[in-house]
C-alpha cells in the first residue's frame, strides 16, 4: 500500500514549507512518502517538491488538488493525504488511525449542510476518490473541501469523521493588545477552545486569526507552529 502525503504550498509560502521540513517531516517512515505541491516556476524543484500545471495562488487551490491526485495516480498511489503547510503531522498516530478503511476521511466542520464537508487542512482520499477527483470539473470557487466531498457524494462516497485532525487557535491575550473593539476571526460554525493542543490528536493545524482574517505575519505563524510541535511531542 503507498501512502502520499500531498502538501499543497506555493512559491510565497517557501519558509512554511521549511518548517515542517524541520519539524515533523524528518519522522515520517518508510510507509510515508511526502512531496510539496506548487505551481509552475522558472526555477528547479527541490527534491521533495513537484512543480504541477496548476493555479498557484489561493484561489486556485481546487486545481492544485485536482493536478496533485493525477500526479499521484501516476506514481501508483492507493492513498493521498491533502494537507496544507501550515499542519503538524504526527506519522505514528496516523498510520494507525484507521485512514485505510475509508476511501475519504477528514474532520466534519459541522456546518449543517446536507453533504459532510471536512476542514480543508487535512483530509485523506482513497484511489477511487482520488479518481473521481483527478476528472471533476473545477468549481467556481475556491473551497477545494466542499468541491471535493461534494464531488465524492455524487459517486456514493461520503466523508467519514476524524476528531483528531485539530485546529490549534493559540491565545487571543498573546497575539492582541486588549481595547475596547478588538479584531476579532471571522464567525466559526463550532467553538473551539484557546491555547489548547488536543492530546491523542494526529494532525494540528496552526490558525491564529485573532488579529483577522489572515492577518498574522508568518513569522507569528511560524513561531507558533515551532512551538506547538514542541509541545505536542
């Protein structure tokens, strides 16, 4: 069985990628192959990194998808593992999750819809998936996980719940200074608890959105996730 751990990144986010190259990139086994997913550019790929024929920018993260499992049915893979840069793996945990009994498995973001949508930094697809992705139509938007379990829901696929791939949201006190309208992230569909790291989880997504949307320098978002690997070891 061949496992791919598809990391989608792009040419803006090289110092993302890097850290978890220092972090838990280096604990994966032999099981557990990874590569680094980006658009075109005039310079060469680093070892670990394929170049597709895709959007690279945010809102052409559907098409990335799309390239990234065709690539991987390519090589020969039974299973895909989308996951975005800014996520800790632990590879341990994950080989014994349980991934390979489902052909789509990701956290369900509880947002009510009719179709189980997963949270986008982490969800694993199966080869069938994986094909009936490779030949979707893209979307007009830029929400690859709805276009994906929507996509699968057409062909009898339905996601299957994963409680432990986390979001890690970090402290509001450590990231703004208290004022009378502080910003605040945007609405979520479920609460999630501050500054805490889910013991027995498998992945950890680093979203610090406290000072907005998107708003955090990368070196805060950086330093996070350095942190955050240290204590969930």
């Amino acid at each position: 069985m061949k496992t791919l751990i598809g990391i989608i990144n792009c040419h803006s986010r090289s110092a993302y990628a890097q850290a978890q190259r220092e972090t838990w990139i280096p604990k994966l086994p032999p099981e557990l192959e990874y590569r680094f997913f980006l658009g075109p550019s005039e310079r060469p790929a680093l070892s670990d990194e394929v170049f597709l024929q895709c959007d690279d920018s945010y809102s052409g993260l559907p098409s990335k998808v799309k390239a990234m499992c065709r690539w991987a049915l390519d090589q020969g893979c039974d299973f895909l593992v989308k996951l975005d840069d800014d996520v800790i793996l632990k590879p341990a945990a994950f080989l014994t999750s349980g991934f390979q009994n489902y052909g789509f498995v990701g956290h369900n973001n509880y947002d009510h819809a009719s179709v189980l949508i997963p949270w986008g930094f982490c969800y694993t697809l199966g080869h069938r998936s994986m094909e009936i992705i490779a030949g979707a139509h893209l979307p007009s938007n830029n929400n690859d996980e709805a276009w994906v379990a929507h996509s699968l829901a057409a062909h009898g696929i339905v996601l299957h719940d994963e409680s432990r791939y986390c979001l890690y949201t970090g402290k509001y006190t450590d990231f703004i200074v208290p004022t009378k309208r502080p910003l605040r992230a945007p609405p979520r569909t479920r609460p999630m608890d501050e500054g805490t790291a889910p013991i027995g989880s498998i992945a950890y997504c680093v979203y610090i959105n406290w000072l907005g949307f998107h708003a955090t320098p990368d070196e805060v978002n950086i330093r996070t996730f350095h942190k955050l690997f240290k204590e969930t070891q």
